[in-house]
C-alpha cells in the first residue's frame, strides 16, 4: 500500500507507513490503542478522493480524523486501516457577504472560523465547549454547545457539503439557497454521520449578523433540582436567552482550584449561567429582568448580572475548565446523555444515586436548556480492574435510565465506538437495520470508518 | 383486493374499489386523470399499516394523501394503485408544556394546529400560504411559507414521527429530545420525501411560546429588482424580522378586482411586505423603523406601517388571494423555484423576459426573505396544444436559468411528478443514484408513492 499512497500523495513528508506516530493510535481518551496501516496527510479534496478510491478497490478501511477531540473513540482506527488525517485542509476558502455564508475546509479549528466570521461583523452560532475541535468533526457529531438554546446546532447552520464517497467520487450536497424541497435530504444524513457515510471536504455555512450585545448572569440555588425546574418556566417565557448552563458546586471547586480563580458566587450548591444577546442592551437588561424574578419565584438565593467584563470573563472560564480540572484529578468517563427537558432534574438526581450506590465520583453539568447533561464519572484511585468494572455498571444503569425517560445516549458527542454497545441495547432494531441499509448504499465495502455508532 | 381490504379496515364506508369518486383520480389541478385500484379511509395507524403490509406482500403501489392541496401532482394515482387517504386521521393528539410539543395526526389541517396552539398561549410558526392543506403534507414536503425567515421551516419544528414502513412496521423517527447525536438522522431523510420511503401517521411537533405581538409594514418601490435589492442589506442588519413578502403592481390589481378590496398604495410597481414580531411593540417598532431607512435609502416610495387591524387584514387578505385571483381568470401553472438569495432580482426580471419572449402572461411573487420565488404561468385564452407547448419551452427556460443560478425547481412545494423530469435534468446522477439506493431500502418492492420526486 505505501507505493500507492506515495504516488497518489506524491510527498514522503505526508504519507506514513511504516513508521507512525503513536498519537495516531487513538483517540483523544487513549484507552483503545491500535495500530493503523498508514496515515496520510491530504491538502486536497482530490488526494483525499484518490486515497479513498483506492482503498475501496482494495477494501482497507478509511478513519477520517480532524483534530481530534471527539470523546466517543470515532477516530480509533482499525487494524491496517488508513488514517485520513484532515488537519492540513485548513483553510477558510471564502466568505460571502451575498450569501451570508463562510466556505472552510472541514480541518479549520471551531475557534479558527469563529473569530474570523467576528472581523467581518458576523457569527456562526454553534458553539461546543471543545474550540480547537475542527469544523469536519462539528458536522460528523452534529455538534451542540451553550448558545444551542437560541440558535440551534451545527445541522442548523449547514448550507451544503462537499462530500467524498466511498467510491472516490466527490459530490455537494445541499445548496447555496436558504430553502430547499428538492428530493431527499442527504445532506442531513451525511451531517451527524460520523464519517461513516462518506468524508466532508468542504462545508458552506450560514452566519448570522453579530449581535450588538451580549451579557451573562449567573443564578445560585440551594438544590440543583430547584435550578433545573426553573429552566422550563424559563423557555415558555419567551425571553430570548441564548444559553443555559447548570453547573454544581464541587465541579466548580474543582475548577477554581485547578485555575486558581474564584466564582463569583458560592452561596447554595448549583447555579443557572444564563447568557442573552441582542441589539439593544436595554431589551437584554428586561429580558434577564423576566430571568430574575422567574428565579427568585423557583426559590433563587441571588441573580447577579455579570456586566462587569471581568467577572464575566473568569466565570466563563471556571465554566469551561471543569472537565480539565477533573482530569487533572483523575481519568474520566465523559457522558453525554441527553433527556426531554422535563427529565433533566429527574436524570440528574438519579445520578447522585448510582454514585452512591457504586461509590464513585459523578460531576455533572451540561445544557440545562436542552436537556444535556454531561457527566465526568470519576476514577480516583481505582485499580484497574475495579474501575473497568464499576464503569461498566454505572454506564449500564445510566443508559437504561436514559431510555427509561425517553432519552438519548448522546445529545451533541456522537456514539463512535465506545457509546456503540449502549446505544444498540436500547435503538430500534428496525431503525439499525434501516441505518445499516443506507451504509451500504453509500459505502457498499463498509470501508468508511467501520464499527462505529450502528 | 376488494375483500382484503373490506377485511382490513372492516368497515365498507370507508373502502372503495367499484365506485371511486373522481376526486381521487388527480392531483389538485386535475390535469392528469389516473382511475386508482382502490381508496381506503384509514382511522388507525394500524389500519394503515395493515394496508401497506397487504399492498407490499402483493406488490401494488400506494398512494399516501391528504388535502390534496399540493401543486405538484405527488398524490396523483398510477393505475391499480391503493390511495391511502389519511384525512380521517384528523386528530390533535396531545399538547405538551413540559416538552412544548403538540403532537398531532397527519389529516390534521394546518389551520387547526396553529389555532389549536395559540389558544394555548403558543405558535406553530411554519405558515405556508395553504392553510387547508394537512400537516402530513407540509411534512411530506417540508413546507415553508411567510415567516421561514426569522423561523425556519416545517423540518425545523418537527421533534419525532410515527411512520410505517413499506413493510408495515412502524417505527418512531426522532425523538422527545430537543439535542439529538445518536444515529444516522432518519427523521430528516423522511421530512420531504413526499410519500416516497414511509407513511407519516403521527408528528409531535415543536411550539414557541406566542410573540405578544406583530406588526406589518409595506414599502412600495418603483421597480421589483430595486425592492428585492434591499432585502439583503435588511438581513444583514440584524432586525429581527419575521417575513419579507414581495408583491408586483399587476398581481395585486388582480386581487384586488378578485376580492373587491382596495390596496393601501398603489406607488411604485412593486412592494415589499414585512411582517414583525416580538415581546415588546416599542422593540418591533424600533426594528421596523431600521428597516424604513434602509428602505428609503434604497429607493422605496413610501414605508407604511400598517398598524390599523382592518388594513393589515385587508393587506394580507390581498396577499393571500393572488393565485385564487389568477385562477379566477385563466388555468396557471405554479412554479416555486428557490435561487440564492443575492440571485432573486435577476431570476424575476429573466421570468419577465420569458414572458415576452413566449408572449405569455407571467405573475411572480413570493418569499423575498430567502430567495423563494411564485410564478403563475397564465395561460389565458391559448388553444390547448398551443398553451401545452409554450408551457414546456417557458418551463425549459425557467428551470435552466434557476440553475445556472444554482438555484433548484423547488423551495417548499416539493417535487412530485410534475416537476421531476426538470429535477432530473439538472440533478446530480450520483446523488440520485444515492437518493434510489435510499429507495430501495425503505421500499424493496418500490410500492411507496412510484414515479414521484427522484
């Protein structure tokens, strides 16, 4: 395989074969580590298509990888397969005033396309946690984030795909128009797909007009059930609020600790960040009024409205820290689960009991406007066997849960392949079956990222 | 078929084999006449899904259909096919605020949900011009209508669905959840595939809690290019609007002689109509202020903000009525071409080339806001071949332009049959090949609705 790959790359310095760095052996967890055959480095749709044509006469199994962050093993290769490795198609090809759109390659990091967009006076709305995950795996994981209460995911910002087949052929998906009611939708397939479809090469996507203002606030309570309960007097008030996030007291020691910093609040044990944006401050300063007294009313032991840039900066940054700081701790499990909203204080609370009940460590936090909640289930000092099978447990009895309350395995992560086990137990065999089907229309060999989510 | 079918559905009101009603032979324009095999009147999901089973172990095509308000000939029949009538499955099922969520049988009109919702204190936003047309069929062809500019289409509102397979399982498409990353998206792949891959027996369906009020305000312009120019510097500006309508002089001349209406202006040849909603009237007129000086910048006549109730009912009573008032005088065909939005003004006036060219009346309108633009082809007094033949020519044209613009023949009407052989024309042949490999999944014995969109 290395002479086909050296003529079709046609650079030594971006083909791998016999010797390959070991970063390429898994994922971001690096639990699972397997040999790939070859990795290769493509600067082009065409040499990706030419890797990928070749692979599928000679049925090797194709990893697509961005940069990768994912955090289900979608990117842990399999044994002599090829690691397409997309990082070096960085680059943002066009920005469109006429059609409000941005053109990028799918390896430009998140925070890439969202600080260019931001010189131009425009946002792209999605906004995952992880900022230097690149935009191709936002769309193979149809990426949540905060402001998804207001603005969507990453499938809502999507106009069309350039997308390679497993036949090498290169097709777009979608169209440069806003609406569309032409045949059937395969761009929403490929979105979320997780590279077992195909491989997006180039992604157009829509970008808003930056809002003129945003601002924060930030809402203490005694119990996180409390909290949560007041998300949905929230959302029927119809006070425009961009991002809800719950956040519990020991994640944010944790996090405190690990930056040094302090939370601007540390009465009760759970807190509400809110975040609004709009044209005109004074509609948000009513808007988070409405926010306040929604709170007070759910039993609210304070509201502070983080104006001051400081402030608002270091909670954020306490906000975004506390998975880090766990593993700064210790190895976690990270779950993505997500619930119809009026189940989340229900999930959350189930939670607390399966930690007792396995004595291990659960943080949670997560989406509070959409039912997300994600977990860090906490090694510790556990050797480990006793961890493996404690995790094992636990992850049973959350999915079950999960599905029990009509939820999903995951909400914005993916299933890849370590989720895979728990979301086959409880998915429609039918709907698998259905998923299966499509693969091989697309993928007849299933060389494209094999064994992973159906 | 007649005794399965009495067996099925066990009640001989509600099967037709000997005596069909003509009604069931077309589509609503009633061109093209088919004579089905037989016309069920289901009341159950089951009762469906027993049907399909029946036709599928027998290999007989079936025809899904509700209102039959669609402009695109998807319910004609194909000769011995099964119509599966769905508009007794007319029931709101259940309202839901803790998910804010209806949850609704596909006969359900359209007009009835959205009354049913604000009754409520919530809004369905989709509002397509159609309101008697059923929610089966606005899913069917993923529907857009007036306010998909602030609000997005019918596929945004749409959180699951009960679907039967062509084998007559039914399966549940979606979820409860707001956030979804589990699988490959088969809600969306059944959203617009106009009858082709399943039966849509049930949707639960988003709702926003209801703006506390709307505006609408009216700009006429001396030339449509100058009005369509506008629309994208108003997007750009970040003005929060709900739906930016345009309207030609002579379209509204025809309504008005329709309805016996008068018209708030009559300046200029052309005229944007907006529409604005919010929590707040002193933010909506703000908004709408913003927009009066972009439009006077851009040559608008004169802005009226149409606050009086009776005006506005008037206005967009007008609005409503123009096919009805062009079918009043002469048969039409519709058209519902979508190009990006920066390529409206150059696709209309290129229909008003056409229209002297073929020497035949060409009416447009539509929805300014995202590039979505309405023809009616006048047929006026033309003999019958004469009319059949520049129709084609104008359609050749129209279709081929809309694609050097790539734009695509349908924004939210759907494909159907009409349109297909122009969909296929300009369509991409692998992704049709996909889109049939899809087929064949969902539908082995290709029963589903033949013959329509791919």
């Amino acid at each position: 395989m290395k002479a086909e790959l050296l003529e079709i790359i046609g650079d030594d310095k971006r083909v791998w074969v016999d010797f390959i760095d070991e970063k390429y052996y898994s994922d971001q967890l690096g639990r699972i580590k397997v040999k790939p055959g070859a990795v290769v480095l493509p600067l082009k749709t065409k040499e990706v298509a030419s890797v990928v044509k070749f692979a599928n006469e000679n049925s090797i199994p194709i990893i697509p990888r961005g940069a990768n962050t994912g955090l289900t093993g979608a990117t842990i290769p399999v044994e002599g397969s090829i690691i397409i490795d997309l990082s070096a198609l960085n680059h943002i090809e066009a920005f469109d005033e006429e059609t409000l759109t941005v053109t990028v390659q799918p390896g430009v990091p998140l925070e890439e396309i969202q600080a260019f967009v931001e010189t131009k006076g425009y946002f792209y709305p999605p906004d995952p946690g992880e900022k230097k995950a690149t935009i191709g795996g936002n769309i193979s994981t149809n990426a949540g984030g905060m402001r998804a209460v207001k603005y969507g995911v990453t499938r809502d910002y999507v106009r069309s795909l350039e997308v390679v087949l497993a036949s090498g052929k290169i097709v777009e998906v979608g169209a440069e128009t806003i609406k569309n009611s032409s045949g059937l939708d395969l761009k929403n397939l490929i979105i979320g797909s997780e590279g077992t479809l195909g491989i997006v090469t180039k992604a157009k996507l829509k970008v808003l007009p930056k809002p003129a203002y945003t601002m924060s606030a930030l809402a203490p309570f005694e119990t996180l059930e409390e909290g949560i309960d007041t998300v949905l007097e929230i959302l029927r008030a119809n006070v425009d609020v961009t991002a809800i996030e719950f956040l519990e007291k020991e994640a944010i020691a944790l996090s405190e600790k690990y930056l040094g910093l302090v939370f601007p609040t540390h009465k009760g044990n759970a807190y509400l960040l809110f975040t609004f944006d709009g044209e005109s401050m004074e509609n948000i300063r009513a808007y988070s009024d409405k926010v306040k007294d929604i709170c007070r009313t759910y039993g609210a032991l304070d509201f502070i409205n983080l104006e001051d840039e400081e402030a608002l900066q270091r909670t954020w940054q306490i906000r975004g820290a506390i998975v880090s700081a766990v593993e700064s701790t210790s190895e976690q499990e990270p779950i993505d689960i997500v619930v119809p909203i009026h189940r989340s204080a229900e999930f959350v609370k189930y939670t607390k009991q399966v930690s007792q009940k396995y004595d291990i460590a659960v943080q949670s936090f997560g989406h509070a406007g959409d039912g997300n909640v994600h977990l860090c289930i906490i090694r510790g000092d556990l050797e480990e066997e006793e961890w493996k099978n404690r995790l094992d447990q636990i992850l049973e009895d959350l999915y079950k849960k999960a599905h029990e309350l009509k939820g999903l395995p995951s909400g914005e992560h993916g299933i890849g392949q370590t989720k895979r086990p728990y979301y086959l137990k409880y998915a429609d065999e039918t709907q698998i079956a259905l998923m299966r089907g499509i693969k091989a229309v697309f993928d007849p060999k299933g060389i494209l990222n094999p064994q992973k989510v159906y």
